[in-house]
C-alpha cells in the first residue's frame, strides 16, 4: 500500500529542504508586509462626532 501516490506533486516539492527555505521566508515576509500595512491604515472616524471636547481644569 503505497501511499506517496496519493500525495500531490506540489506537496512534494513544497517540504524538500530548499524550497521549505524559501517558503518559510516568503511566508514570513508576507505576516511582515500584511501586519505593517494595517498598522499605517488611519481608523475611518464618524462624519457626526467631530473633534474631542478639549481636557477642563
């Protein structure tokens, strides 16, 4: 019962060692880029609220 036959060929190539390198990197990059673009995005603000009421004494 030969199971590698059922695996595809993509899957196969994708955990060699090499290529598991460039993979994890490029996986790695991508969380990178994706998190520092949602923290430069600006919050949309409600067009009703206007700007804070200033701190009293």
């Amino acid at each position: 019962m030969d199971n590698e036959g059922k695996r595809p060929g993509w899957w196969k190539w994708t955990i060699t060692p090499p290529q598991s390198y460039a993979i994890y990197l490029a996986a790695l990059v991508l969380v990178f880029v994706l998190s520092f673009y949602s923290g430069t995005l600006k919050p949309k603000g409600s067009p009703g609220m206007g700007s804070p009421p200033a701190a009293q004494r």
